[in-house]
C-alpha cells in the first residue's frame, strides 16, 4: 500500500515539476508579454454595512505604459469598499467570463491570482455564515451536583433527593413546566440503586442533568447560521460569543433532541450543547446562503452537492455511515502552484476534515464501493514574487475552502489488498473558496470567495484497515479567457495525507435462522450482534427493529448486543443499526424463519390389554371404545381420524371405526391383537400418524 502511496505523489511531483521546468526563466518572461492584450478581472464589491454592489473590471495590457497604468487601476480596483465610489465604474473593456471553478482551496485561489481562470463567483466580501458545535446525546445522565425528583414535573411533593454523582436512565420527557414561576424542562429519570418508579412519576429539572458516557453520542456539527444572524438571509447583527452558546445550547440540541428522539421512539435522549463549545468558523459556505430546506432554523454545511448548494437537515449528518479523516498539515500536506511559471515563494500546506459518506470497502462480493467526499480545508499564507501580477509582493491569507461532491460520486476499486482508490470526475463537486488580502499599515482587508465546480479529475485513496487517506492528483491545467484574452497558464497539484480519526461500525447480526415454534405464538428468537467490530472501539449502542429499517423497535436502544423477541409462525427480517460515539452508524439484516416441522403428538387413549369378558356380549347394554386424540404446540389439530384396522384372529374378531373412535364388537379370543391406525394433521397441513394396538388376554 506504500508504495502505491509513494508512487501516486512521486508521480504527481514529477508531473508539476516537468510542467515547471519545460519552460526557463527567460522563456517564462517572454510567454508572459506575449499573452493577448486583454485580460481581466471581474469584482464584484459589496458594501458589508449596506450591501449595496458594483462591479468593476480591472485589464491588464501587454505594453509597458499600459501595463502599468492598469497596475495603478488594479490597485484602485483593490482599495477599501469605505473609499470606493457608490457606483459602478468602468476602468476597461477586458471581460473574464465566470465559467467554473476548482475543487481544492488552492486551485480556487490561483483563480484569483491571476485574474481569469473558470469562476463562477467572485464576491468582493465574504462573510461567515455557520458555526461549529458540539452536540452530545444519551439515555444515561448524571446529576453532577445531586437533584430533588419531583412526583410531577413542575408540581408534587418530593418523591427523592439523590446524591451528588448519580447516574440514571432516562425513562420520558422533555416536559415543559414553570418551576415557581419560571420556565423549566423536565425528564422522568429512573436512577440506579434507587426503588423502582411507578408510572409517571419521578422528574427532574434538566438544568441539574448532564449526559453520561453510556449510550452517549456526540457531533461536531457544522450548523448555518440562522436568519438573524446570517449576512446571506437579511441578517445584520454579528453573533456574539454568547448568541452562539445559545444557539448550540438552545435550538441545535433542541433540534438534535427531537430528531433522534423521533428516530428512537423507545428510547428518550437529552442532547447537550456544553458551554464554550459553539464556535463561529471564518469559513463561507454555499450551501448556508439559503434557508433551511424544511423551514426550520437548523440546518447544517452541506456533505454531498446537490444541483443547487443547499444545506442538509440534521437526517444527512446523524446515523450515518461516515469516516472522518484529519489531514493535520504536515510538510508532505502540500498544494504545488505555478500561474505562469510564477510560484509562492513557498508552497502552502493544507489541514483540515476530509468526510467520506459512505460504508467503508470492502462491500459484498461484487458489490461497487461509491461514496462520496465533502471537505473543510484550511492552507498557510502565501506570498508571490512582485511582478507576477501586483506591483508589491501579494500575501494572501485566511485561505480556506469547503465544499462537498455528488452522493456517490467516487466508485473505489481495490488497487492493493485493501487499498482502495478513486477518482472523483470533473463537474461531481462543488467548492467555496475564501481569501483575505491585507491591507497594508491596516488590521483590514479584502476578503473574496469563489464558488464553483472542479474540471478536472482528482484521486481519492482509502485505507480503512490501515486508517489512511489521500486526495491528490492534478487541480488545474490550462484556464481559458473569453475572446482574444488568451490562455491562462495555471498549473495545480495537491498531495494530501490523512488519518481516518473515526469510520462507523462494521454491524454482524449473524447467518439467517431457521426457529422451531414451541407455543401456538411462535417462538423465541435471540438476536446477537456481538459479531459486530468497530475499528476505533468506540460502539455506543444497538437498534433493533422489524420488519424494515424504519420499522417498530423492538427494545430501547442498548449497548447490550443481543435482544430477544417473540415472533409468530412465518418469516420476519431483523434490521440491526450499530451507533458509534460520533454518531457514525451502519446497518445489517438477518431473516428469523420460525417453522412448525413437529407432527401432531397422537394418543390411542387405549389400554395395552383387554379379555374377552371386557366386550360386552350384547351391544346394546354398551360397546367397548376408545377414542383417539392428538395435540400441537404450535397450530392446534384440525384432524384426528383411524384409517384401518387389523386382527390375528381375523375369522372370530370383530372392529368398526368411524372417525378417530374405534368400537371393539367381538375380541375374537385369547391370544388375539388388534391393531388400527391413527392419523393427526395440524393447522400447517402437517400430518402425523400413529398405530394403536391391544393384546387379548385371559383374565
């Protein structure tokens, strides 16, 4: 698998590095001035306190004087929104059509860079528009300081005072209810050691409630800022670090709570947002430039790229099967760029969170592995030689990009014994990109974002066994400009390195069973997952459900592996969820087969001897008869009846039957056996048959 690893990087160094070297220094310079006479930039400038814009169009020309005369109209283009003009100006005729744009962060700033690369949007400010926040869920709490339990929430005498540290298991709630006057939640909460409740009492504030380690899953999610707050939906106001701790404490939690308490209707969950926790990211999205797709104010950074960058509802992120890979910026974390034969004067690297949605391969036997990929990368400064495109050495900071690819938009093959590699297609994925040029003597600057969608290929490699990933491969090549403005030489190779941090549960529920019924109900099943692996350990709890992966619970969700059930007669299938401490989930099946092949247990009811003196000698003072009889633990008998008879003594002996009675007329003398046949069938259709017989003794 290294060498697989070694290869793919040395073939991109040597790519970028041949790319860079065909062309001296000399050569370079003289491709430069020959470049059509017209290439320009497009900014769009928005005023953060008003919003109002305009667009200016920046030209450089390939004479001297020229040249840098649209230098100084560049720098005009560039100042401070506060000193530009309120209206649109026109400094040239030059036009760089927005047309594309590229994957990973750099690519998408080289498109900056240098003025006309395939951009789909160039804003003139950026604005943070989602925050990070942590969010823990479980059964369990604790009440870390001790609670007064209340027979009733909000009302009743007190029922319990626990002590300081007690654990307990959530058994219903939340339930809103003033406490004295002022607004408060409560759980009914059974805690350990404590005498059982009786049904509906037992409730505690949730303020005095924090989750425990058992069952406990937890998020860093990703949330959109709501309207209020969000510069892209009429929002004005800044959030402060306070807003924020109520925003993840309050209506993501919430919103989280009432997801998964949805989803687990047997189990109820409180979710947590703990303080200090909700921090805004400088980042922009797109897919947080739009409201919530179900109406609500919760919403979170798109993981997979839809036509129209939309954000994902909180289904999208929790219980579902996503590795998390951490590229920490190593040295080796690099993203080579070259815009003309010019490069930084150091090449940035890159950190950040690859997600990967989808199982972790191998699948079955001939079974594709697709998944797909959203990222959230940050890259270093980077400054570039003067002359290259400013009159003074640009720097570049805060470079970021997010961004997301089509659901299942990589297809990994096994190159190597569980090395899997993939290409992601130009056009499957969609990117904002964000920088900040400073502005010099001054603690501002412009702030830019590009949105758009890779054109070319990129390579995603995967090793779960080994908990490895790679992007890397080619960005950029040659960006074309509209009409005479010639062609852009932007050349961008990325190598970057990860360690898979989390990957979701491997389930294994077992082979499909086949159960013999013991009552006319069916039978008990024993459902095991304790096959189940997880390769970070970290299981929090298992789901079982009937019938369908949405189906009816059958118990509240544990971190016991097995469950047991009851199931009629016939075929059910079992659908297991295993669910990680991350929230990372995956699913197994196993089909329970509970069939009835036990016969009917048949009795003669007869005894083993009779003598002749036993028959009656005139039938009408009796007969003698016995009657046969059957049972089934599973259907019940829907047939008894005697199909023959036979006798030693055939001459002298004397039987008639009809249905499951057999009458003896004549016992035809000592030393005579009588035999008859019994047949049983039970509600299945299935039959059994039995042979009853008495010997004819002297008495």
């Amino acid at each position: 698998m290294q060498d697989a690893i070694t290869s793919i990087q040395n073939t991109t160094a040597v790519v970028a590095s041949r790319q860079r070297d065909a062309l001296s220094t000399g050569q370079r310079m003289q491709r430069r001035a020959a470049l059509q006479p017209h290439r320009a930039l497009i900014i769009r400038a928005t005023d953060h306190r008003s919003f109002s814009s305009m667009t200016m169009r920046c030209t450089k020309n390939d004479t001297t004087e020229a040249y840098r005369a649209q230098r100084a109209a560049l720098r005009r283009c560039l100042m401070p929104v506060d000193s530009a003009p309120a209206h649109p100006q026109r400094i040239s005729l030059g036009t760089c059509r927005a047309s594309g744009a590229v994957v990973v962060l750099l690519a998408a700033l080289t498109t900056f860079l240098m003025g006309c690369d395939k951009i789909i949007g160039l804003e003139r400010h950026a604005f943070p528009n989602f925050y990070t926040c942590d969010l823990s869920c479980s059964r369990r709490v604790t009440a870390e300081e001790g609670a007064t339990v209340f027979t009733l929430p909000g009302q009743g005498s007190v029922l319990d005072t626990v002590p300081k540290g007690s654990v307990g298991t959530i058994l219903d709630g939340p339930v809103d209810r003033d406490f004295n006057g002022t607004p408060a939640t409560w759980w009914q909460v059974q805690f350990d050691g404590r005498p059982p409740l009786q049904t509906g009492r037992g409730w505690v504030q949730q303020e005095l409630l924090t989750v425990a380690n058992e069952t406990l899953v937890s998020k860093e999610a990703k949330v959109c800022l709501p309207p209020q707050f969000n510069p892209y939906l009429g929002g004005s106001a800044d959030p402060t670090f306070s807003d924020l701790q109520a925003l993840c404490a309050g209506d993501a939690a919430v919103a989280a709570q009432a997801f998964v308490n949805e989803k687990l209707p047997l189990g109820r969950f409180l979710c947590q947002g703990p303080p200090g926790t909700a921090i805004l990211n400088e980042h922009d999205d797109a897919s947080c430039r739009v409201p919530c797709p179900d109406g609500s104010d919760v919403c979170l950074v798109a993981g997979s790229d839809p036509p129209d960058p939309t954000p994902d509802l909180l289904s999208a992120a929790l219980f579902q099967p996503i590795s998390v890979c951490e590229v920490t910026g190593r040295e080796t974390d690099l993203v080579e760029i070259s815009v003309n034969g010019h490069e930084p004067k150091t090449q940035p690297t890159a950190q950040g969170v690859l997600e990967i949605r989808g199982r972790p391969c191998p699948r079955l036997p001939g079974e594709e592995c697709r998944v797909g990929m959203s990222y959230r990368l940050t890259g270093d400064d980077m400054e570039f030689d003067s002359g290259s495109v400013f009159a003074s050495d640009p720097k570049f900071v805060d470079l970021s990009l997010t961004g997301a690819t089509e659901p299942d938009a990589i297809n990994l093959g096994e190159l190597l014994p569980n090395f899997y590699l993939g290409e992601v297609p130009a056009g499957t994925a969609f990117s904002s990109a964000k920088v900040r040029r400073p502005i010099i003597f001054t603690q501002l600057g412009i702030t830019y974002v590009v949105d758009g969608r890779n054109t070319k290929g990129l390579a995603l490699a995967m090793n779960w066994t080994t908990k490895a990933c790679r992007v890397g491969g080619q960005l950029v090549g040659a960006a074309v400009g509209d009409g005479d403005e010639g062609t852009l030489d932007a050349q961008v190779d990325v190598a970057l390195d990860g360690v898979i941090v989390n990957q979701p549960p491997w389930p294994n529920v077992g082979p499909d069973q086949t159960v013999e019924c013991t009552s006319p109900a069916g039978a008990d099943v024993t459902l095991d997952a304790s096959g189940s692996i997880d390769a970070d350990n970290n299981i929090s709890f298992y789901v079982w459900r009937r019938g369908s992966a949405t189906g009816s619970l059958l118990t509240a969700p544990s971190s016991n592996p097995v469950a047991q059930t009851s199931q009629a007669l016939g075929e059910e299938t079992y659908y297991l969820q295993v669910v990680d401490s991350r929230f990372a989930a995956d699913d197994d099946a196993v089909k329970v087969n509970v069939v009835d092949t036990t016969s009917p247990t048949i009795s003669c009811n007869a005894p083993a001897t009779i003598t002749p003196s036993d028959v009656p000698e005139n039938p009408k003072r009796g007969t003698l008869s016995y009657k046969a009889t059957a049972t089934d633990v599973c259907s019940g008998v829907s047939q008894v009846k005697i199909t023959g008879f036979t006798c030693t003594k055939p001459a002298s002996c004397k039987v008639t039957f009809a249905g499951d009675t057999i009458t003896i007329l004549d016992s035809g003398g000592i030393g005579d056996t009588i035999s008859w046949t019994v047949s049983a069938q039970d509600g299945t259709g299935k039959a059994g048959q039995k042979t009853c017989q008495v010997n004819v003794i002297k008495k």
